[in-house]
C-alpha cells in the first residue's frame, strides 16, 4: 500500500514538473492555412533549450528540404532539423536563443513562454521583441 501512494505521489510531481516546462514535444500550427504542420521536439542540453523537427504532419512535405537555408543546414531535410537552439530561463520566459523558419531559411531571435499546461507561445523576431510573429504550439500527449 505504501508503495502505492509513493509511486502514485511521484508521478503527480513528475507530472507537474513536467507541465511546467517546455521540454516535450509541441505542435506547431500553420500561420495562414490553421492546420497543423508538424511536430517540434524540446530538449535540454548544458541548461539551454534546444527543438528539432521529429514529424511532418503535411502530407507530401514529409521528405521537404531546407533549400532557403543556408551555411550548413542548406539542403537539410527539414525532418530532424534543429530549429531552436540556446534558449535559456529568465524568469517566466525562455529566451537567448534563435529559430529558424524552415519554409524561408531565416533565422530569428526567439523566446518561448508557456500560456497554461498545453500551450506554448513561440515568438520569433528581429532587433526588438515588438517587431516579430508569435506562434501558439500545442503540447502532444
């Protein structure tokens, strides 16, 4: 019994641990069609965030290249491609870091902040803050 109300204890407290970070894996929603476009894996690596694209939900696209990209990821294939990278907590938000939009090759200057459990605002921009676009990804159970 005691092992029970242990086992049942720590799983609400990795649950809550959880849901209140970004680390997992997000939705992301198209801009101008509203549907989902693919999967975006969050992961932590020296205390910086990092996502990598782990599922291409648009049919047909599922082995699309980054040809806008350039340097090194040039002709990447968008599936496994690191879009996030050195995001770091500042307070409520997650920040520090840049994106890269895979459909034009551009790389922003980003910061994430969670909205709920299962919301996670994205924004990407450049110079100041006030001059980007802010995505709302879905957390995937």
């Amino acid at each position: 019994m005691k092992k029970s109300i242990l086992f049942g204890l720590f799983f609400m407290l990795t649950s809550l641990m959880y849901a209140q970070s970004p680390i997992g894996t997000w939705k992301t929603i198209d801009d101008e069609t509203k549907q989902a476009k693919s999967y975006v894996e969050i992961f932590e690596k020296d205390g910086k965030l990092y996502g990598k694209v782990s599922k291409i939900l648009t049919k047909g696209k599922e082995n699309a290249k980054c040809t806008e990209c350039t340097g090194a990821l040039k002709s990447k294939p968008i599936l496994g491609l690191q879009i996030l990278s050195g995001l770091k907590k500042e307070g409520k938000e997650w920040s520090g870091g840049k994106i890269i939009d895979p459909t034009n090759g551009k790389e922003y200057k980003a910061k994430m902040t969670l909205n709920g459990v299962d919301k996670l605002d994205v924004r990407g921009y450049i110079g100041i803050s006030l001059m980007g676009r802010t995505q709302t990804w879905q957390r995937v159970k």
